[in-house]
C-alpha cells in the first residue's frame, strides 16, 4: 500500500491510497456538511441537499446520472452523518475519470430544480415516516434526545418533516453555498490508479471550485442533563435503550471503549447476549454499541423484549454493569476481544471502499492519514488498565434511557439510570 496526498490551488486536499493488483477504484468526495452543523430552522438540509444533488445537473438528467454509471458496471451513492456528507463512486480502475466527472459534476452543477425539490420532498418525508415505523430505529433517535437534550448532535440527521416541507430552493441554494467549500473538503480514492493521472482529472474536474473563504463549519456541545425519553405505540415488543457517557473520536480512549462494548454486548459471546437472550430467552435482539463525536460519546446499551418483561431485563443489565463496575473484565476478556477487535477490523479493511472511507474521514475530521498498521498498533498499546478505567468512567456516569412500544409510560427505570 502507499499513500499520495496533494492540495489543488482552490484548497481541495486530494488523499489516496494504492492497492498494487487491485481492479477496482473508490472515490469518495467528503464535505463537512452534516446534521451536527444546522440550526433548528435547518435540520434535515444537509441530507435533503445530498438527496438533490442526484436530481440533475446542468449537463446530466437524473436519467442520465444512472444510466452512465450502471453502463460501466460502477456503483454511484451518498450518505449523509452527523458531521459530514459523502458522495462516492466505485468503478473499475480504467474507468477513473468517469467517476470524478460524475462526482465533481453533482457537487458543482446540480440544477437544484424548483420541481424535482418538490418530488424528493415526498421521498424524504417518506424516509422520515420509515424510522416511525421501525421502533428500533426510532428508539435510537430518541436515546440521543434523551442525552444530549435539544442540541444539533442529538437532533434526526433527517430532520423533522415539517422542514422538509418548507425548504425552498433559494434556501437550500445558500445553504449548500456556504458548507459546499473546497478548502473544507476531501477528494479520497483507494484502489488501482495513477497518481499523475488522478492529479491531473482532480484539477480538471475540481480546479474551478471557487473556495468560499468564509469561516470553517463550527461545532458547539454544551453539558446536558441525560433524562427519560418515552413513546407509546401499540406495538407487540417494548425497545429499550440505555445511554452512558462514552469518550470524543479522536482520543486513545476509542479502542478501550470498543474493547469494553464489545464485551458488554458487542457479540454473541458478550454478557448481556448470554445473559439476557441465551440464558434467560427474554429477548431476541440485545447489544451495545459505541459512537464517538467532536468533544463527546456514547455507549448505548440496547434490548427488545415483551412489555411483561421490561423490568426484568432492566434488572439484568443493571446486575451486568453492576458487576463490572465492581470486578472489571476478566484477563482472558480483555485478550480474547482485543484480538477480535483487530481481526475484524483488518477483515473489513479489504476492499477499495473501506479504504476509501476510513482515508477520507479521516483526513476530513482529523487533517491526517491513518495507515492499517497504525490503528493496529493502537489497538495493540490498549492496557488492561486501560479498559478497566474506561468501564468505571461509562458505567458510574449518569445513563439516558429512551423506550418505544407498549408499557414504555409506566415503565420504572429510577433504579438503572439514577
């Protein structure tokens, strides 16, 4: 593997990564533009821009965007997270300047027209009804309600419907002005290419990107006071999901965190799994997983069960944290699921497009390149110690709880959440 890295003239930073044999190439543009960055009258524009960006350009027709894609074979998408919004193409590596045509011309020439605004309006407020509908979903949302309260971060990368209902196309227009900058973006690629000839399609394509020079998106969290989220719905299971103080992206802290969360509930050989599921049988879904943030993280504890044994579960968590809390993780845990923790990450870092996300991101959120070896060896400094404190720091802070389903209203959590 070996690394190239350049900065067009406008500010545009251009990362890629080599992968000697390999046929395919991702390309990934990263912008910061992402939920945790909206106002409330803005929530739900960061995805709803990414959304029309697909809708036609001044040279392509929706049509024509798919059709030119699918006639290579290539994959063309989108997402859109909390504090960023990525577009990205993988296409054979011969097929290179397609896809940073295809890309530069969806950020830079989208037509952002008035009618096709007002029919993806209906896709997205259908989006928004789809995690009404899924209470897993939903009771995740609410869980980041419930601890970081009425703040950017906490708030529906979707946004509420009737925002969505009310963007205009001046609106979305300046919005996208303002965040769409090059000197707050990433031009990523991983896979088979050649660095004088994606230099080359980079400046092409993206040299006539006009930066913005306005200021970098900023990031506010203030200290917030985790409570109870409750949603009734008539609903055959009661979802339940816990949420405790977790630590930044960023930090050293990350990799004994995952260690610790995929003790707890990270796999089936985790204690909430054969505790709640294997030994008890009192649900079919239980896990915790972490997520990690600008300044803050969470560790959410989450289980689906019968409204009859709502209580009992929470009794078992309570009785698994407890216990950790008091004796810690085992030696044999600690080894055992810090070799896990390598192995799937080396596992999932095989293809062109998880290189591509993990180079972008990275260099988007932190300004640097993280190699595999490096995120290894990482892994490979973790203490047991390190675990250890981690675990008292997550578990002694005060947990949110969001629940969904029927029973969620009377439902006492006074004993688990403090």
């Amino acid at each position: 593997m070996a690394f190239d890295e350049f900065r067009l003239p406008n500010g545009l930073t251009v990362v890629g990564e080599r992968m000697e044999g390999c046929r395919s190439l991702s390309v990934g543009l990263w912008v910061m533009s992402g939920s945790q960055y909206e106002t409330r009258p803005e929530n739900g524009v960061s995805h709803f821009l990414e959304h029309m960006l697909f809708k036609g350009t001044a040279r392509r027709t929706a049509r024509q965007i798919a059709e030119e894609m699918d006639a290579v074979g290539g994959q063309l998408n989108a997402f859109t997270a909390k504090d960023c919004t990525c577009f990205y193409a993988k296409v054979v590596d011969e097929d290179a300047p397609l896809a940073v045509d295809m890309l530069s011309d969806l950020a830079l020439g989208s037509a952002l027209d008035p009618a096709e605004m007002e029919k993806e309006k209906g896709v997205v407020l259908e989006e928004i009804a789809m995690v009404e509908d899924e209470p897993e979903d939903l009771v995740h949302e609410l869980a980041m309600e419930a601890q970081f309260g009425d703040q950017p971060l906490s708030r529906n990368i979707l946004g509420p419907a009737e925002n969505v209902k009310g963007f205009t196309r001046a609106f979305i227009s300046d919005y996208k002005e303002r965040m769409y900058r090059p000197e707050n973006s990433v031009l990523a690629l991983s896979g088979g290419y050649d660095p004088q000839k994606i230099r080359d399609l980079a400046q092409a394509h993206f040299g006539a990107w006009m930066p913005g020079g306005g200021k970098k998106p900023q990031f506010h969290l203030e200290p917030a006071q985790p409570h109870v989220v409750r949603r009734e719905k008539d609903i055959e299971q009661l979802h339940i999901c816990l949420a405790y103080p977790g630590v930044a992206q960023g930090t050293e802290m990350v990799y004994p965190m995952s260690i610790f969360s995929s003790i707890l509930g990270g796999a089936m050989s985790s204690r909430l799994f054969q505790r709640i599921r294997e030994e008890k049988g009192m649900a079919y879904s239980v896990y915790s997983f972490p997520s990690f943030y600008s300044g803050a993280g969470s560790l959410a504890v989450y289980a689906g069960t019968s409204p009859e044994n709502g209580a009992e579960v929470l009794r078992l968590i309570r009785e698994e944290t407890e216990n950790l809390i008091r004796d810690g993780v085992t030696r044999q845990e600690f080894e055992s699921t810090r070799g896990q923790l390598k192995g799937s990450y080396v596992l999932g870092m095989e293809g062109s497009s998880a290189r591509m996300n993990a180079l972008g991101r990275r260099k988007l959120i932190f300004g640097d390149i993280q190699s595999e070896n490096d995120v290894i060896a990482k892994i490979d400094r973790v203490k047991y110690e390190d675990v250890q404190k981690v675990i008292r720091d997550c578990l002694t802070g005060r947990a949110a709880c969001a629940m969904v389903g029927r029973g969620a209203g009377e439902l006492d959590v006074s004993e688990i959440i403090g």
